[in-house]
C-alpha cells in the first residue's frame, strides 16, 4: 500500500438497489439473509455467526463446488462500528472453522455505507486490504447480483 490516498489496495463498489435502506441493512445483519447472498456466483453459505455490535464477533463458512468436492472456507472478524441503517465495519480474515486466522493471510476492513435514494438505497462497500484488480472485486460484484435478486423476491423483505 503506497498510496496515499489508501485506495490501491481496496475494493469499492457503488451499488443502487430497489430498496429502502432498512431492508438493504437487514440483508448485511440478519443471518438468514446474509447466507442467501453472500459469496460468488455457485458459492453457498452453510454458517453465518453475525453478533452485529461493536465488538461483536463474526463467523462465516463459505462452500464451493470443486471437481474433487465441496471446499470449504471460513473467515472470521469482529464488527468495529454500527451504525444502524447508514454504517457497518468489520474486518475479516481467512480463518479455520475454530476462528483463528490462518497463516500470513492478513486481516482487512470492510465499511459498508448506506444512504436513502428516494426510496432506493446507495451503498458504498469499501473492502480494504485488497487490491481492487483481484478475484475478491470479481466476488462481491457476483454477490451483490445475487443480493439484488434476493431482495427482488418478495419474500426478501419480511
């Protein structure tokens, strides 16, 4: 990271949903919505531990499909600011199902910031630590389509 403004080495994606603020908030804290979206495209959420407070814990297991079967891989953090409704911080790190973090792989910052679009929402999802040419740019691209799609059900929102 050598730039000074801190944006070579982070992930941000802009993104206008067809819905309100409250519903987009809820698709990041509650859990059961979160495994419905989170992850690339084939990619499956069989453990979302969401303790959405400042300090709070967080646990999520993120299964692929590979030809020599299912890969699992888990991450961990700790949410350091919520903001109900307008502002979620957390880091992450590849873990082992335990939660502790694996080898050299270092532990990045997401800030998920989102704003009333006249009943629409804007969010701006800034994960730093990673370089925004890499696979995880191409991931939350991925996951945020399915996200859209998740809240376009009308089951979403309830």
């Amino acid at each position: 990271m050598t730039d000074d403004d801190g944006t070579r080495d982070a992930v941000v994606i802009e993104r206008i949903f067809d819905a309100p603020v409250d519903v987009i908030w809820r698709m990041w804290t509650d859990p059961d919505h979160f495994r419905e979206w989170f992850g690339p495209d084939g990619a499956t959420i069989p453990v979302a531990k969401l303790d959405v407070r400042a300090g709070g814990a967080r646990q999520v297991c993120m299964e692929v499909s590979t030809p020599n079967g299912p890969v699992q891989m888990w991450f961990t953090g700790e949410f350091r600011e919520v903001v109900e409704n307008r502002r979620l911080v957390y880091t992450e790190a590849v873990a082992d199902e335990a939660g502790n973090v694996l080898g050299d792989h270092a532990m990045t910052e997401i800030t998920v910031e989102l704003e009333d679009a006249g009943g629409r929402t804007l969010m701006v999802m800034t994960h730093a630590g990673v370089p925004a040419d890499s696979p995880g740019a191409a991931g939350w691209t991925m996951a945020f389509a399915k996200l859209a799609a998740h809240v376009a059900r009308s089951d979403a929102a309830g």
